[in-house]
C-alpha cells in the first residue's frame, strides 16, 4: 500500500467516523429543540440559543406537531 493511499483511507476513514457523530449531535439538538418548544418556551427565544433560524425552529415544531402559538395582544 503507497503512502497516498493509506492516507487517504485513514482521512476517509476519520470524516466517516466525524459525520457520524456530528449526525448524532444533529439529532440531539434537534431533540432539545422540540422538548424546549414542547415545554412552552417561545419559538424565537429557543432559535436564539439554538444553532438554527427561526424559520427551521418553526418547520420543527409543526413536524413535532406543536400548535403555532397564539399572539399575544397587548391591549
């Protein structure tokens, strides 16, 4: 086997591994994110502290099938 090529299949081999673990670390922030909405917290503060947009945030709570939340009218 040349030097390349065990160079290659290693750093192959090392980006699987990374994906894999960065595909789980997605999900458990997905997870948090719907638990956090499931739990009452606003949509716009858990994108705030999240990674993603709030538009996402949304699209993830009604996929979770979480209600839109009402606005709320100062009067």
């Amino acid at each position: 086997m040349s030097e390349h090529e065990a160079a290659v299949k290693s750093t192959g081999q090392r980006l699987r591994r990374a994906e894999k673990t960065a595909d789980t670390a997605r999900d458990q922030h997905i997870a948090a994110v719907i638990a956090a909405l499931k739990d009452g917290e606003r949509p716009t503060d858990v994108a705030e502290w999240s990674r993603f947009t709030a538009t996402y945030v949304r699209d993830l709570a009604r996929d979770a099938g979480i209600p839109p939340a009402s606005r709320r009218r100062d009067l």
